[in-house]
C-alpha cells in the first residue's frame, strides 16, 4: 500500500508464509522534517512480526532503523554483484541516514575503494558528512563534491541517497564501467 499527500508518503508492506511467522512493515516518508528546527527524521515507522504457532506479536522493530539497514544491504549486494572489482572512487549522493551509512557497507564488499566523495544539494551536510565519516574509513580519502557533474565523471562507481523524485544524474556524465 503506497499513499502520498504532497510530498509525503505512508508505505505499508505485508508478508506471510503460511505455516511460517508474519510480517508487516509501515513507515512514513516526511521529507520536510529535515529542514524542521530542530530537525526531525524524515522516516519514521514500526515492523511487527507475527508467531507463527498463534499469531501473536512477536516483536516491535524500529521502522526507520530496518528500512536503513536493508537499503543499505541492498546497496551493497548490487555492488558485489554488478560493480566492478577495481573500483577506487566511490560518490555518494545525498548526505542523509542513508547516505552516511553506505560508504562502510560498500567498502565491506569493494574493498578496494580508495576515496568516498559526498555531494548534496545543501553542501554544508555534504561537508559535515564527509568529515564524520573520515575517521571511520580506515584511512580513506573522504571529501565533499562541490558540484556534482565533475563528482559523476570521477567516480567508479555511485550510489544515490535522496528522496529527488527528477534524475539528478546525467547517464552521459557516467564514464564508461561505472556502476
């Protein structure tokens, strides 16, 4: 179920196996909670999974936390599976929850990537990113773009973090191999 209101979002997601546990996952996208003072995460949300001997709850997972963790997973697998092994130079678009949570998790499966270029519209978290992740990098370069089509045509490989609902991507900006 996906219902939209303005630029908002509720998204709910059911799942059962019969004779298995049951799941069902609802969040809801606010982007405009970030530009709040003070800000305000932008998704928010619960998952409950249900016994599957008698239907009762099971557990109450964090919405917002599970959705980060498997886009993030799911970042990683098509980069083990599609990026290129050599891959040195990694740009993440966008400077949010999730953008500061897939350079690691890329790294883990590319490990061969050397520098981590963050750009975002407001390049002020762009840089403010960059310089939280340093440190947890092991030693890898990590800068924040100014602009984005140079950022592009560097990189081995990119991965977008944004809520834009317009391509901010140019395929004719992507050099040839990126992923």
């Amino acid at each position: 179920l996906l219902m939209q209101d303005g630029g908002n979002a509720w998204l709910t997601r059911a799942a059962w196996v019969p004779g298995g546990a049951g799941g069902l996952k609802s969040v809801m996208v606010f982007p405009g909670n970030a530009a709040k003072d003070p800000p305000k995460p932008s998704v928010n949300g619960a998952f409950l999974l249900f016994d599957a001997e008698s239907g009762e709850v099971a557990a109450v997972l964090d919405g917002a936390a599970l959705t980060t963790w498997k886009t993030v997973a799911d970042s990683a697998l098509g980069a083990r599976l599609l990026a290129r092994e050599a891959a040195r130079e990694l740009l993440i678009v966008g400077a949010g929850t999730i953008a500061a949570r897939l350079p690691e998790a890329w790294i883990a499966v590319r490990p061969g990537i050397e520098r981590v270029t963050i750009w975002n519209r407001a390049p002020a978290r762009a840089e403010a990113l960059a310089a939280t992740l340093a440190p947890a990098l092991g030693g890898r370069e990590v800068r924040a773009a100014e602009a984005l089509e140079p950022a592009v045509r560097a990189a081995d490989a990119i991965s977008c973090a944004t809520m834009a609902v317009e391509p901010v991507i140019r395929g004719d900006w992507l050099k040839p191999g990126a992923h």
